[in-house]
C-alpha cells in the first residue's frame, strides 16, 4: 500500500491523480486532517486515512499498514521540523519500508536570506537517514506556480516588480513534479537516491518580463527595487507583513544565485522534457 501526505493540496493531489492512471485506487491510501476535503477522493476508492502531522497518534494509526509513503513538506510553519520527525517516528512504528520525501534544492542554502527555513528540509533528510528507513529525497527546485504569488496577477500593469537582481531560477511546474513522483511511487530503483529536480533551462526576472512582454504583446518592465521600497510598496498593496519577508527573502536568495540549478533527473523520471516557463506563463497569464 502507498500512502501519500498533503493529497488535499496542489503537489499531493496532483500526484494522487496521477496515480489513479497507473494503478488500481484500492492501492492507494491518503493522510489527510479534514475528511471533508478529501471526500472527492474517497468517491475515487482512495483510503482516506486521518492524521495530522502534530498528532504521533493520529499517524501511527494511519500509517498501518503502508510499505511506501510519500511524505510531502508541511505548509504549517508552527514547528515544522517537529512535524515532520513526528511523521518519520511514526512511519518507523508502523513499520514504513521506504520514505520519499519532498524537500528542496538550492546551492549553498546556509548562506541564503532563507537558510533556517531551508534548513528544516535538510534536517528532515539526516532525520530520514537516521530512522534506517530506505528513503528518496525529491529536491524540488522553486515552482514556477509561485510566480503569481511573487510577481501577481497583473503583471502588464504593475511590471515584474522584485528585488531579484540579475539572479536566475530554474523553475519547475509543480504537475512535472507530480508525474514524476508518481513514477518514481510505481517503479523501482530510486531506494536511498537523492533527486535534485529542476526545469530543464534558468531564467532571470528579466526573462520573465520577456516572456510576459510576448504574451501581451507590449513592453512589461522588470524593476528590481531595493529592500525598503519593496517593503513600502506591497505594504500599500495590502499584502500583509509575514508574506512580504518571506517573498523578500526568495527574491533576495534569487538574487545571490542560490536557486541557479539545472539537472537533468527530472527529463530522466518523466521521459520527456520538463514543461518550460514559457508555456507555463502563457497558461497563467495567456487568458
Ligand atoms: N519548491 C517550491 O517552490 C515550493 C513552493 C511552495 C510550497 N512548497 C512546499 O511543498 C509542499 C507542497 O506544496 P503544495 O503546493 O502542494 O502545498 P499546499 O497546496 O499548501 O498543500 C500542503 C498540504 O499539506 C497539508 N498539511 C499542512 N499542514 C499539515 C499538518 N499539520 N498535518 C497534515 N497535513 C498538513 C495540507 O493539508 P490541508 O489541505 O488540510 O491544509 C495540504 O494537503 C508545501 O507544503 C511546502 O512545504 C515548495
């Protein structure tokens, strides 16, 4: 049995359909905290399994049985890494055969903006490694779905307006992601593999701004501004002070050349080229 964390979100859920393509639902169990948004999946046959990963208990329960689980990184900032050893120490009480993991890639992460939290995937990784559980670890590069969220809705009107300098990205499309997970849960070989998933060509913001300047049609600006006017800038857009930092924070690891990563794994685990930032950005912004 598979069993697969964060199925009510983007990344997990897309793996979960996926999946579903390739293997008989009543092979696949979920952990989820809401019943509720999980109910689609249960018309689909999937084992919706409760838990939280605050709560050892609610885990050790839901993992009965599962040989493969696919452990997704919380969302929940509140402890994090306790969140995630608690699902480790519980996969190991219910005896797990094999974790993979989703953490993160970056180059010299520890001399980021955003080294501590980046750190939390890293620990989670030696933590895996020390339960003696045959583990994958999945180092995804940055989505390139987080774009709206850090450069936003209307970029023809306001320009690519981040702090990010001339630093480059290799974004990946969480989907891409997903298929490959979903491969790599129904194939072998990958037992104690580390996988540094990345789209297959870097952009700058710069780029960005060339692509987005093709799907409108007109010139859309990058500007790069420094700290305090971004600060001051999105403050009076409204967005509140928490997700300013933290989209500051990547902007500025962006800008030190931490998330300037190609490999070729992903190309390798979907058996074609990775989706580009192009395509992409015409399906977000091409409407
Ligand atoms: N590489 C990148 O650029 C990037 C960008 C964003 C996020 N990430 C990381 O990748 C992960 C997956 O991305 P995503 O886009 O799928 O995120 P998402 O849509 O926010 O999904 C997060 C999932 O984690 C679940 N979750 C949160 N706290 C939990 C808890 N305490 N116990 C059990 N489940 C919990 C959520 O459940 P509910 O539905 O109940 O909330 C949801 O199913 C994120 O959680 C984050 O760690 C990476």
């Amino acid at each position: 049995m598979l069993l697969v964390t964060g199925a009510t979100g983007h990344l997990g859920g897309a793996v979960v359909s996926f999946l579903l393509k390739k293997i008989p639902a009543s092979e696949i169990a979920v952990l989820a905290r809401d019943a509720a948004k999980a109910s689609k999946l249960k018309e689909q046959g999937v084992d919706v399994r409760i838990g939280d990963y605050h709560n050892s208990e609610s885990m050790e329960k839901a993992f009965q049985g599962v040989d493969t689980l696919l452990l997704i990184s919380s969302s929940d900032f509140n402890d994090r890494l306790g969140q995630h050893k608690r699902a480790v120490d519980a996969a190991k009480k219910a005896g797990v055969q094999h974790i993979i993991y989703t953490g993160v890639t970056m180059k010299d992460y520890q001399k980021s903006a955003i080294a501590e939290f980046m750190g939390q995937h890293f620990a989670t990784e030696d933590y895996i490694k020390e339960s003696g559980i045959t583990y994958t670890f999945f180092r995804n590069g940055l989505y390139a779905d987080v774009l709206p969220m850090f450069i936003g809705q209307d970029p023809a009107t306001t320009g690519v307006f981040i702090p990010a300098g001339e630093g480059k990205v290799g974004f990946v499309v969480r989907e891409d992601i997903a298929e490959a997970l979903a491969n790599v849960l129904t194939s072998t070989g990958h037992e104690n593999k580390t996988y540094p998933i990345t789209g297959s060509a870097l952009y700058s913001y710069a780029d960005v701004a060339a692509i987005l300047s093709e799907i409108y049609g007109k010139t859309v600006p990058y500007i790069s501004p420094d700290q305090p006017t971004f600060f001051a800038a999105l403050k009076e857009a409204g967005v509140p002070e928490m997700y300013i930092g933290v989209t500051y924070g990547f902007a500025d690891a962006t800008k030190h050349h931490h998330f300037e990563e190609l490999d070729p794994t992903l190309e390798k685990l979907l058996g074609r080229k990775p989706l580009s930032l192009d395509v992409y950005l015409k399906s977000v912004y091409g409407k």
